[in-house]
C-alpha cells in the first residue's frame, strides 16, 4: 500500500462532474491539496443534463452558491416535478411531483385511505393531495415558506432546469477562485506506475505531464482511465434499458415558462422537454433496435415548442455501469462511471452523491481496500436502486401500439423490483430500503399514473369510519388547493428574483 501523504489530486474532464467535483473538492479542502483540471476545448462536452432533482440545493449550499445568481447565470428555471406523457397508454398523462403526497393522520399512511375511497368513488385524482403537482399544473411556484411550518408552503420540494454549459462555466470561475489549477489539452496518454497500475500522470498531446496521487476521470463515457487505461470492465443493462441513442436539439422557448420537465413516450422511446428562460432543451431517447435515426428525428421535431435553434446533436450510449468506480487510485465520476438514461434526472445527481461519497473516504496515505470496498458497495446499491425505478416506467406500461412497448411489457426485470411491484399489487405496500433515494411517494405516483391498481388496501383502514377518512381527504386537498391559488406564477417569480439578463 502507497504510504506517502497525498498532495495532489487530478480532475479529468472540465463537464458537469469535472467541475462540480472540483468546486466541491476546493471548497471543503481548503486549500491543503493541490487540484488540477484538466480539459480539452476541442473535445467538448456532452453538453445536455440539464434537468435535476431537489438535492441539489444542498449542493450549491455547500459550495457556496446565491440561488438567484445561479439561476441568472445558467438561464435557469425552477422545477417542481416532471410530467409523463403517454406512459401507461397513449393519451395517459400525469406528474411526478416532488416532495410529499397527503398527510399522515392516523395509523396508516395516506395513500393507503385513498386506495379505498378511490375505489368506492369518493376521492379525487391523487394529484390533487400534492402540493407540486397542483402547482405543476397551474404554473405557480414558490420555494418553502419556513415561517409556515405547519402548512404545505413549508414543505415544497423543488430543483432546477439549468443550461449544462453555462452551470460547468459558472462552477469553472467558482472553483478556480478557491485555487483549482486548469490544464487546457487533450490526453494524449496515461502513465502509470509499473509497480502496480496505479496512474501517476496524464501526458498532453503538447508532451506535459500531469501528475498526482488520487485521479478523478471525469473525462464522459469514454472512461478514459477507469477503462481505457485500467479496464475495470462495464455492466451492460441494455436487457432492462434498452435505449441506446438520444437526438438532443434546443429550440425557442414556449410563451409559458412551465416549472416541470415533460417526457413524453414515442413509440420507441421518448422525448424531453426542459424549459428554460432562453430556450426549451429537447431529446428524443430511442432504440435502435426498434426505429431508425431518420423516424427518430422526425418525431422529435415534430414535437418542439418552437423553431428548433440547431440541428438535432447525436448521442450513443450504452446503460449500465462501470463494475467498480474506484479502481486503483482513479474514482470515476459522472458519465465515467455509468449511465442510466435521464428519465428521471439522476445522473447529476449520481455525480453529487459520488462527490460526497469520495469526501467521506476521502485517502491521506494510500488506498486502504476496505475504504474503496465500501465505496463501491455503496455506488452500486445507488445504482442499481435508480436503475429499478427507472425499469418500472418501461415494464408498467400497456401500450399495443408498437414492438418496442409490448418487448418492454414483457422483459424480466430484476429480482429487487419485481419483489417492489408485488407488494405494491397486493396491498398497495411499499418499501425503501437503506435511504435509497426515491421515497414511497414518488414509486406511488409512477405506481399510480401508470395504473397499477392493488387488489387490496390495508386492513386498519377499514378500522375508520367512512365519512371521517372522506372528510379527511378533503381536508388535506382543500388545504393544498387553497396553498396553491396563492402561489406566485413561475415566470413572475422568476422575473422578480432571478430575471437572466
Ligand atoms: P462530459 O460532459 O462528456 O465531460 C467530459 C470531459 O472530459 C470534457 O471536458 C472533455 O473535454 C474531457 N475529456 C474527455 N477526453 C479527454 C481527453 N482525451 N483529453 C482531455 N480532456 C478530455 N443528467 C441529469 O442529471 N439530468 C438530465 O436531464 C440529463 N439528461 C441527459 C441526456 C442525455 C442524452 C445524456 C447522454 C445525459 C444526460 N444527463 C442528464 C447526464 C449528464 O449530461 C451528465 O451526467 C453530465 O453532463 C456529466 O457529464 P460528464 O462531465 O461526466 O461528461
């Protein structure tokens, strides 16, 4: 084992993670290593991700970012949750919200009275229990009230929609005032010890070497030292997603500024639509197995809010994830270290938590073997979690109207989600194990939008009285719509507060 101190840590890749690891690194370590960048304007960026999730915020609140400024500077628009088009079937339509979905009150939880009121036709459409989703659809917005305590302003759960390149520029000044050292070229070539593999520099095409002890790759799918240099070996999940190639394409924005992201289902894949204040980001994620690249760029473009402002960029990947994230003295961040397509916005936030994850095992001499154990112990338990959410989309739905739905219908899925699928079917129960990062509200509302009906509900429900659980009900749903009517509309806040100039 490497015993000497570490000193000097080495990003690969000036994207998303690049610069979000480095403008994190820099702002906890306090100037006692010494970080470097390095990255090539010539290759770019992949340029899209610009859709997240509520974590977020503690990101930014960690590194030190005013949320105003942010938003102005990214063009950023605020997100309440995403809306799913014709997932179930074709015309279906419903919100995945963030944040909660009734209130507890007694014994059982909420959706476990909805269940039964639903089904003797005395309750209204779950939506209308969760205050994101009634904002969603009425295009307000307002971040959590704190002086309101009790009431569900002071509980909102909200992310961001933000330009992907402007967020890595932003975090770049961020990040090299607080001392990180930027190297611009392209990697020629990895060295490594002949010892034992680990990597002790990056030579640019010019002929400098970049050394270190510790190598993040933040270099994008290309895994250029997780895999090209220490083929660690990828975990192909194409059986369980499928999708292989996306088309992304800006165009103008809508007239409505709407705080959530859509996807809506073609009939091989299907299509993001990210509002942002200067312009909408559009993706049409498909199967090549099931359509062509020319089908593929029709339908995205006959679904754009508005002129599109390029051409259509595209983008090949394969899902899965790299069998161990650390490997040597290289931890793989980002695209590098996996992919699971952007269904739900987690990439980013795969990225956040690998960043927290490197702090809390963070090296001072050597690698000790238990640290990474745990460190890709923990990766793949968050992975492969995601991954069960994001299958339950494709396997959920009942479409006929097209191969590709009806192979994903019947495809085997893991054993973990199927064993999700069936408590949920019989008894509406749910289960989150070890934190895992989506809660019961958000695999209820999938659940739910995409018509999975249990066959029972819990017994103790049945212990109230029916008049009181509907008096319940709409006690919780008046409160929210109430709440509601006097939020702000998102495009007036976003005036008000955090106007781009
Ligand atoms: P990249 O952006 O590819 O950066 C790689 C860096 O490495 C670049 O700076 C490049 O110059 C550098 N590099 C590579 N090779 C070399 C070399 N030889 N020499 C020098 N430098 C080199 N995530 C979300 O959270 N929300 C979303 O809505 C979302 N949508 C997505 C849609 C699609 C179609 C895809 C593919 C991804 C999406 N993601 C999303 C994921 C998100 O885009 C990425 O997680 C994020 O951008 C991080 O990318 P990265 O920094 O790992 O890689």
């Amino acid at each position: 084992m490497q015993t000497d101190l570490l000193k000097t840590v080495v990003i690969v890749g000036g994207g998303t993670a690049g610069w979000m690891t480095a403008a994190a690194l820099a702002t906890t370590m306090k100037g006692r290593y010494d970080i470097r960048l390095v990255e090539s304007d010539e290759i770019g960026i992949v340029g899209v991700g610009e859709a997240t999730i509520p974590m977020i915020q503690l990101f930014n609140k960690i590194v030190g970012i005013d949320e105003a400024e942010f938003i102005k500077a990214t063009q950023g628009s605020f997100k309440l949750g995403i809306e799913f088009v014709n997932w179930g079937r074709v015309g279906d339509r419903y919100m995945h919200g963030f944040g909660k979905i009734g209130q507890d009150l007694w014994t059982v939880r909420f959706d476990q009275y909805w269940q039964k009121m639903r089904a003797l036709g005395r309750a209204q459409p779950l939506e209308q229990y969760c205050i994101t989703r009634m904002a969603s659809r009425q295009n307000k917005f307002l971040p959590p009230q704190p002086q309101l305590p009790n009431s569900p302003l002071g509980d909102i759960a909200y992310a961001y929609h933000f330009d992907a390149s402007l967020y890595a520029r932003f975090l770049r000044g961020l990040a090299e005032s607080r001392g990180v050292r930027r190297f611009e070229g392209r990697i020629d070539s990895v060295s490594q010890r002949p010892t034992d593999g680990h990597v002790d520099a990056v030579v640019l095409a010019g002929g400098q070497r970049v050394e270190g002890d510790l190598f993040i790759d933040c270099s994008g799918f290309r895994g250029l030292l997780i895999e090209q240099a220490l083929q660690t070996g990828y975990e192909d999940w194409t059986h369980w997603l499928p999708c292989d190639r996306a088309l992304a394409v800006p165009c103008e924005s809508a007239p409505t500024l709407t705080p959530y992201t859509r996807s809506t289902a073609h009939r091989a894949g299907w299509q993001w639509r990210i509002p942002l204040q200067h312009r909408t980001g559009n993706g049409h994620v498909y199967c090549s197995q099931f359509t062509t690249d020319d089908e593929a760029a029709a339908a995205l473009l006959a679904n754009l809010d508005g002129k599109p402002l390029a051409d259509p960029r595209p983008i090949r990947f394969t899902t899965g994830m790299r069998r161990q994230a650390w490997n040597k003295n290289v931890v793989a961040i980002g695209l590098a270290s996996g992919f699971m397509e952007p269904l739900e916005s987690t990439s980013i936030h795969l990225i956040q938590s690998s960043i927290q994850r490197l702090i809390d095992y963070f090296p001072d001499r050597g690698f000790n073997p238990v640290d990474v154990a745990e460190y890709n112990r923990q990766s793949r338990f968050e992975y492969e979690r995601i991954r069960d959410f994001i299958i339950l989309h494709y396997k959920l739905n009942q479409r006929d109207d097209s191969p590709f739905w009806k192979a994903c219908a019947e495809m085997p899925i893991p054993d973990s989600l199927a064993h999700k699928i069936e408590l949920f079917r019989t008894h509406g129960r749910m289960v989150r194990i070890d934190n895992e990062l989506f809660t019961e509200f958000s695999w209820l509302q999938v659940f739910e939008g995409q018509n999975l009906v249990p066959e029972r509900y819990h017994p103790l429900v049945d212990l109230q009285p029916e008049d009181a659980i509907a008096e319940y009900l709409e006690g919780v749903r008046e409160v929210i719509a109430k709440c509601v009517e006097v939020m702000p509309d998102h495009q007036a806040y976003i005036d008000k507060h955090c106007r781009a100039s």
